[in-house]
C-alpha cells in the first residue's frame, strides 16, 4: 500500500506518519468563516440569530491501518492537540440580552468540543470493521507526541530555597530554585514525552534540604482540562500542604 503523494513545494497538510501499521496522521489548521447569517424566530416579535461563528484550531485526522484495496485506509480518528479558540455573535430582538451571557455561551461550546474532540477524547470510527476488531489503540496519543506542561504557581512558604522534582515514566527533571515565601506566580516550563496519557500521572516532589510534600498529577485531567491546582501530601504528620497549579498543551 503506497502513501499518497504530495505535490511538491509545501503548503500542504504536515505528515507525520506513514507505515502500513499505523497509517497517516495529517495536522490541519482550521479556521472557520465568521460571517454567518442564521435566523430563528420565536414569535413575530421575538427572534435571534447567530452573526459570527469563528472556531480556529488545529485539527488533526489519522487515518489508521494502510489496506490494499478501497477504502485503502481501515479507521478514521479525529481530535484536536489543543482546545480551539470559539467566537460567537447574535443578533436579532435578543441579541443584547443573549450578548450578556457570551461567555457563559462560549465556555459551554467550548466544554462540549473539549468532552468530544479535545485529547485524550477523539472521535473514532472503524471504516472497515473487520480490519479493526479492537478501537483501545485509537485512544492514545501517538508515541512523539510531546506533553508542553508549565509550573505557574506554588503556595508553600518555608523561608528557604525550594524546588520541585518531577517524574513522568522514566523522565525525570527539576524546576530552577526558588526561595519559598508565600504564593508565588511562576513560568517554568517542561517537555516530555507522553505514550500513554491515559495511565501517565506527573509525579512531583516538593524539596527543601528534604523532600517535604508530594502530589501525582493525571495527565488525562492535564489534557483534558489545560489546567488546574492540586493539595500535594506532606511527607510530615500535621506538615503543611503546599498547592501547585499547573498548565500543559499537547503537540
């Protein structure tokens, strides 16, 4: 089973992976148009519509398991990397009072994409069923691809220098040092690379001339959410609790 050619020069889809085992995966930047004109009309003096539907985002499709013959490929999966970007307008007689809660609107559209197409979700399909008995595989990010996670914040206040350790599988790093006075915003970021989000936690260790506090951190909530705060464990009956918050993204 031969890959489909590209024409040369670029300005296509980027490729990321061909074989006859997994297939193609294709990562596509989406932006939809953001003149729409869609009316409804509840009453003859009563109507809304929508005047601005922009989502942009990076769409990827994977195309699994090369097969010699139509429709050459056995599985079909879709997701986004990340949650995309959603704008959204009304107009009509209850436009303004619509326009007041926008943002309860957007986070709403958002949770619905992010619960369906947001990794680690994605929406699978067996094109050729026979060729796919099992589905399990669709739900893991690919092997490269790479968990972007930022250590935004820590609240622990020892009155010394601190760091914190991490683990994900067999990576290991630290974050710079840092002299632990209160909350205390910061912007250190980390690469590594996630196999299995589903089973994977960021293991952390809190330290000061020894370890102090402890947390495990799901990937799949990390993914699933973008963000979020975990209470880490004292290592200490009584000790104190210092909470982390976290960012990540996917690529």
């Amino acid at each position: 089973c031969r890959p489909p050619r590209l024409p040369p020069g670029g300005g296509g889809p980027e490729l990321n992976k061909v074989t006859q085992t997994v297939g193609l995966r294709m990562k596509l930047e989406m932006r939809t148009g953001d003149d729409l004109d869609l009316c409804l009309r509840l009453t003859p003096m009563l109507t809304v519509s929508i005047t601005k539907f922009e989502l942009v985002g990076r769409l990827c499709v994977v195309l699994r398991r090369c097969i010699p013959y139509p429709p050459f490929f056995a599985g079909l999966a879709l997701y986004f990397e990340n949650t995309p970007q959603i704008n959204v307008s009304f107009g009509g007689t209850l436009g303004s009072a619509l326009g007041l809660g926008i943002d309860v609107i957007r986070d709403t559209i958002v949770g619905v994409i992010r619960g369906k197409l947001v990794l680690p979700n994605r929406f699978v399909k067996a094109i050729v069923p026979a060729e796919i008995p099992n589905l399990d595989g669709f739900f893991f990010p690919d092997p490269d691809g790479i968990l972007l996670w930022e250590l935004q914040e820590v609240d622990f206040d020892s009155g010394t220098d601190a760091v914190i350790k991490y683990r994900v599988g067999e990576h290991v790093g630290e974050s710079q040092p840092w002299f632990a006075a209160g909350k205390q915003s910061m912007s250190q970021r980390f690469e590594v690379v996630a196999d299995r989000c589903i089973h994977q936690d960021i293991w952390l260790e809190l330290w000061t001339t020894e370890c102090i506090a402890t947390a495990s951190v799901p990937l799949i909530s990390l993914l699933r959410n973008g963000s979020g705060s975990w209470t880490m464990s004292s290592k200490q009956p009584g000790g104190t609790q210092p909470v982390v918050k976290i960012g990540s993204s996917f690529r």
